[in-house]
C-alpha cells in the first residue's frame, strides 16, 4: 500500500519497505504557504535532496520532480520514478544566474540576452555542457538545458540544497504535467520521497526550451516565455521543425515521445473560431450516436452549446490564452476517472501563450487532429 500523509515535521528517516520487486517509499506530504514556506519544511527537503532523494516540488510552471543534478545515481531515481525513457534529458535548476558558468562550457551572447531578461522565469536555455553534469542528466547529449525558476519556494529549496536540482515535471512519464501537488500525489506517491504543496502552479505550463548553441537561437518547446517575447531580445528565433506538427525528428528529444495524454484517446478541433464550434458538434454528434461517452475540453463559450451528455471541462474564456494555459493540465487530468471513451478539444489561437496550449493539445491528441 502506499499513501501520504500531511505533517509538517521532518522526516525521521526515508523508510522503505520491499514490496515484490517494486520498491515502495513512504512518501512525505509537506503543506506549505506560498508566500511564507515553513522554513523546517524546505530544510528538511533540501536534506533529503542531499541525501540522493526524490522531492517533488512547485515551480511557477508546473510541479517538478527534483534531484541532485551532481548526484547520477539520484537522477536515476528520477527515470525510474517516472517510467522515463533515459534518453530525454532533465532540466538543471539554479538559483543564482552566477550558477550557469558551472555547468555551461561556455555561455553564447544569445544566451546571455536571455537570462538578463527572463530570469528568474519560465526560460530554459540550452548550452554546451560542462563535463561535471552527469551523462544521467543529459542523455549522452555534450548540451544541457538550465533554468532558474521564479518560483520563491523552488529557489529556496535549490538554495537549501546547495546544488543544482534536476527536475522534470513531476507525472508519470506520458501524462499531462502536474500543476497541483494533488496531481503529482496520483502520479507518484509511493515512488517518490516527499511532495512539497504550495497550491497550483501559476502558469501552468512548462518553460520555455531555447537551443542557444544554434548560430540563430532555435524554440525547442513553447512555453512561459512566448515566442513574441523572445523575439524581443533577439531579433531572430528558429522554430524546430518538429513544432511545425509532423512528429519528424525533433532535436529536443522529449519532443519525440507521446506526451501530455489523458486516459482516453483524444481529438484536436484545429479551425477558426466560427468553425470550430460547427466541427466540434458534428464530431460530438457522431460519437454519442455511436454509443460512446463523450468528454469535451472547450471554452466557456462553446460549452453551453454542447449537448447534455458530453461531460464538459472548461478550461477558460475564448482569447484567454493565460487562463486556458493555467487549467489546461487539470482539464485534461479531470476525464480520468469520468469513463469517457473519446475526449475532443477545441483549439485555441496561437498567439502569446496560445503557442505553448496547442503544442501540448497536439502532442495530448497524438496529433490525431480535425480540420475542416
Ligand atoms: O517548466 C519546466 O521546464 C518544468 C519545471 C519543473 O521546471 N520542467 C520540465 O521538465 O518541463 P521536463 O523534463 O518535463 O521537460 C524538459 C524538456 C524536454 O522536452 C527535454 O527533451 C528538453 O527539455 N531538454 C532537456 N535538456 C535538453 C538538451 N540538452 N537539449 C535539448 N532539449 C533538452
Ligand atoms: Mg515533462
């Protein structure tokens, strides 16, 4: 059996009980105010992380599930924890921009431009690595992806632990990311040490990944950072091909795997507005007349046309690319344990952070999309 429980102590030990072949942690549950984290509780985490354990933690993004980043063996537990493929590597997290010149092999004026600007914030830089970061971190690549986070209790936790912390988002590999300590708890309690909750996660999707060794900076992953935002400080931005939609040959690894997916198959409505709606009830139409229970994650607008049926999930106002980023994990995580056989979304401009939502709605759907 594995649980949690809510205490605000520190742990006495990490106990562990052999449970057939799977080794199951107690997993510590800390509750702590976003504003003024007990600081017994980040010690005690910042400890753990020391000690080669798995904590995870909130970031203004999504929760990440953290370890040392110096510590290969640690970092092992985190591919474990997740049932990640080894070959997609992990974001290092500081909490200085000094940090960087430790892991960096050199740091491009790209680069620089970039975390003058951004940081602390939803920015992933890739640059050459130093030989001190652990092949474990970055899959054999000679780069690696660093963030400093904006989050205060992410950096007070780096901070505490001295080193720099790698972290992917804290889910089993292949679910939607967490943006609620709730959400990682059902992903992983049990395989992890310790799940520290401030509340949900502001921007609610994951940084922003920008390749700098590329002579023009190249976006990996849309996120936190808009492209237009990027665009500002460098004049010039490479969009990988991989982006585009075809699941080609992606040089950010992650972006290869199935990713960000509920339970049941779902379908992406990719039109203009005024289409969208029509599309989306066709489709519904059909599905329910076929016998199936259906789930839509659509806009406060389209929901009230929807027919009674469909189990609906709103994940915000039409335009309100902000909004439907900070609910869109959730939304997706809400059909879990609804029984729907077929979920369709309704796709969003990709403007701002509209960008970031439809990537994942792309990848969520296995680019399995309707247009018209
Ligand atoms: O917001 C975030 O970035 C969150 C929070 C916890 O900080 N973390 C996160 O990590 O989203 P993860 O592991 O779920 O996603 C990391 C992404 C993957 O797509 C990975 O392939 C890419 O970054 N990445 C990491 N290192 C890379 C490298 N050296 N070159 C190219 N892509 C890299
Ligand atoms: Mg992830």
């Amino acid at each position: 059996m594995t649980f949690s429980v809510v205490t605000n102590r520190p742990p006495e030990s990490v106990e562990s009980v052999i449970n057939g072949d799977e080794l199951e942690l107690r997993t510590v549950y800390y509750k702590v105010d976003p504003v003024n984290p007990d600081r017994g509780v980040l010690t005690a985490a910042a400890q753990l992380l020391r000690q080669g354990g798995l904590v995870a933690f909130p970031t203004e993004t999504v929760y990440g599930l953290g370890a040392n980043g110096l510590d290969a063996r640690a970092v092992a537990g985190i591919f474990r924890a997740k049932g990640r493929p080894a070959d997609n590597p992990l974001i290092l997290h500081i909490d200085a921009p000094g940090q960087l010149a430790q892991l960096a092999a050199a740091v491009p004026a790209s680069a620089r431009a970039l975390i003058d600007r951004y940081w602390p914030g939803p920015l992933s830089v890739v640059v050459q690595r130093q030989p001190q970061v652990p092949d474990a971190v970055t899959g054999g690549l000679d780069t690696v992806a660093v963030r400093l986070p904006d989050s205060l209790i992410a950096r007070e936790l780096i901070r505490l632990a001295g080193v720099p912390v790698a972290a992917p988002s804290a889910n089993t590999s292949g679910r939607p990311s967490p943006t609620t300590a709730r959400a990682v708890e059902t992903d992983l309690a049990g395989r992890i040490d310790a799940i520290i909750d401030a509340g949900p996660c502001e921007i609610g999707v994951e940084s922003t990944v920008v390749d700098c060794t590329t002579p023009v900076p190249t976006l990996l992953r849309p996120g936190g950072i808009t492209y237009e935002m990027l665009l500002a400080v460098l004049g010039a931005v490479e969009i990988d091909p991989a982006l585009a939609g075809s699941p080609a040959v992606p040089r950010s690894p992650g972006m290869k795997y199935t990713h960000y997916a509920p339970a049941a198959p779902l379908f992406l409505i990719e039109t203009g507005p005024q289409h969208t709606a029509v599309l989306l009830l066709r489709e519904i139409t059909r599905a329910l007349a076929a016998g199936k229970t259906v789930g839509a994650i659509v806009s406060a607008e389209t929901a009230p046309v929807l027919p009674a049926p469909v189990i609906t999930a709103v994940y915000g106002p039409q335009g309100g690319a902000g909004v439907i980023a900070a609910n869109l994990y959730n939304a997706l995580r809400s059909f879990d344990h609804k029984g729907v056989d077929v979920i369709y979304a309704e796709g969003i401009a990709e403007q701002g952070l509209g960008l970031a939502v439809m990537n994942r709605l792309r990848k969520a759907s296995g680019y399995r999309i309707i247009r018209e």
